[in-house]
C-alpha cells in the first residue's frame, strides 16, 4: 500500500520517510501507549471530505492519556487543526482511517519501573474504504479468553496492551474456522468483540452491554444507540447480555470505528434469525452511511469538513 506524503509527529508536519527512531525506543514505550482510530468519509456526492466526531475522539484520546498517566502537551484545538492540516497536505480524497498514538517519549536504555511520563505524539493517515451496505455478513464464537477487567487494565479506554486481549481471542476464533470472536468478562456476560462493540436485535429492541460490562466506551456504539432512538425510534436498552440471548436474537451485529457496522449470521454455530442481514440492522446502515457521507443535515455537528484539497506547503 502506497504511504501518504506526510505523517504529524510532535507537533510538526513531517515527510514519511524523515519520521524515524531509534530500534532501541520500541520496547517499553508501547506498553502504556493509547490511540485513537478515527474515520473520514467522502461526500455521497463525490465532494469533499469530512471527519467523524472528531471532538469526541480526541476527549477520548485525552481520557486514555489520563488513565495511563501520560500528559497531554497540546489542546484539542491544536489536534484538531493538525489532522486536518495533514489530511489536507496529504490531498485526501477517499475514506480514510486516522489514527493519533501517544507513547512513552525517551525510552531508550531505561528500566520500566524507572519510566517518566513524557509522552510523544504521533498522527498517521490510511485509506481505509467502507463496507457499509456491502452484503458482507460474518460468523463469530464465543472466545475461551474473557475480556479484561477493571481491576485488570481499564478496558474503557484505547490501550495498545488491551488489543493483546482481543487478538488472542481473534486467533482463536480463525483457527476454529470463524470469521471474529466474542468475548465474555469476568461476570461471564458479553463484552464485545476484538476491538469491535456487540449489539443484539430482540422483538424490535436493540440492546447492547451496558458500559460496567468491560467494553470500549465506544463512540461508534453511542452513534447507533443515538440514531436508532431519534431517527428509526427503536427501542433502546442497555444492560448485561447472557451469551444464550445471542443464540436466540433476532439479528446479531459488531461496531466500531473500523468494524463500522458487521452483521452477524451465526454464534457458536447457531444460526441468527434467518441467517441473513436482518431488517433493522438494514434500516440502521442506511441512516448511518447518510450521517457519515453528509445525506443527513440534523447530525451536521458530528462531521468535521476538511479543507478544500490543494497544494500544500510544510
């Protein structure tokens, strides 16, 4: 996959290729570090590009800094304007995933008990293309690795070590021949899965974890529970989740940042519902793909424009 120009990296605007550190600082550096996966979309019309609720990721970023003792040095104004800068210097024009990544700044040769909290502050770009409205459905199991705890990590914020969890979880989950994992916590009810939020259909309610569950507090997850009360007036409900509902649900579905919406068909090998893409998961994808690409004026404040695309100088 071909690079973007630039990349954002305490607080400068660097070439791709100049962004470099030593081999040495990759080791204690990434095991406090948070991140955010953030997306833009091109307008439905081909127009210009907008960024999704970028306020409420960067409160999130900052949230995790937080929580892993790492101080934030810039505003979230300053965030703000430095990915949109880069998304502009860039020349982005298609769905593009941004990811800032704090980490542990001057690790090199030190002792991890003997680390400061000097954070450094890092801003990549990728295209990452929609599969909204695709068709694409997966199968998922419930994974014998339980979701971690808060007496554990707290599993609410974007911490590089809470993916370890998941991933073991989804290496699981591929070698037993399904496509995701679903995790349980500590209490034994649902999680989520890997780096996604789980959402169950049951006689015309949607329900998902509630946030004492061990998930994400997912800004994707807020979004739907949002557009399904004000815009298809579904009834919401958030509270624990036995895995024996899921087996019964009428429509089974994963969200998040980069999952997006990805339905489910079938848990532990039982069928969900008719085995399809389910009516309000349908209706639910439509009015979020309008949010996102700009069909849908009354969420206008959840989209961030992006410059006019031109030639930039850094």
């Amino acid at each position: 996959m071909k690079h973007p120009t630039y990349l954002w990296w305490n607080g400068e605007l660097r070439r791709w290729e100049d962004a470099t550190i030593h081999v040495t600082e990759l080791g204690w550096s990434t095991v406090g570090a948070v991140f955010e996966g953030i997306r833009a979309y091109a307008a439905a019309d081909g127009g210009d590009l907008s960024v999704f609720r970028l306020r409420e990721h960067l409160e999130r970023l900052e949230r995790s800094m937080r929580l892993v003792r790492l101080k934030l040095d810039y505003s979230l104004d300053d965030l703000t304007e430095a990915i949109l800068d880069l998304l502009h210097a860039n020349g982005t024009r298609e769905d593009t995933y941004i990811r800032p990544l704090a980490y542990t700044a001057d690790t090199s040769g030190k002792r991890f008990a003997q680390l400061g909290n000097t954070a450094a502050l890092l801003i990549n770009t990728a295209p990452m293309p929609s599969h909204l409205l695709s068709g694409e459905t997966g199968t998922a199991k419930i994974s014998s690795w339980r979701r971690i705890s808060e007496d554990v990590m707290p599993p609410r914020i974007k911490n590089l070590s809470n993916y370890r969890n998941g991933q073991l979880a989804n290496f699981e989950a591929h070698l037993d021949g399904y496509d995701t994992a679903l995790l349980l916590n500590r209490q034994g009810t649902v999680a989520e899965g890997p780096g996604s939020c789980v959402m169950m259909v049951v006689g015309g309610a949607l329900i998902t974890p509630d946030v004492g569950s061990s998930i994400l507090e997912s800004i994707t997850r807020d979004a739907l529970l949002t557009l399904a009360r004000e815009e298809l007036g579904i009834p919401v409900v958030e509270r624990p989740i036995d895995r024996t509902e899921l087996y019964v649900a009428d429509e089974v579905f994963t969200c998040g940042t980069a999952a997006e919406i990805s339905p489910i068909v079938s848990v532990d090998k039982y069928q969900i519902g008719s085995g399809e893409i389910g009516p309000i998961t349908r209706r639910l994808e439509r009015v979020f793909v309008d949010v996102l690409r700009g069909g849908e004026s009354r969420y206008a404040h959840w989209r961030t424009p992006v410059p006019t695309v031109a030639t930039a100088s850094v």
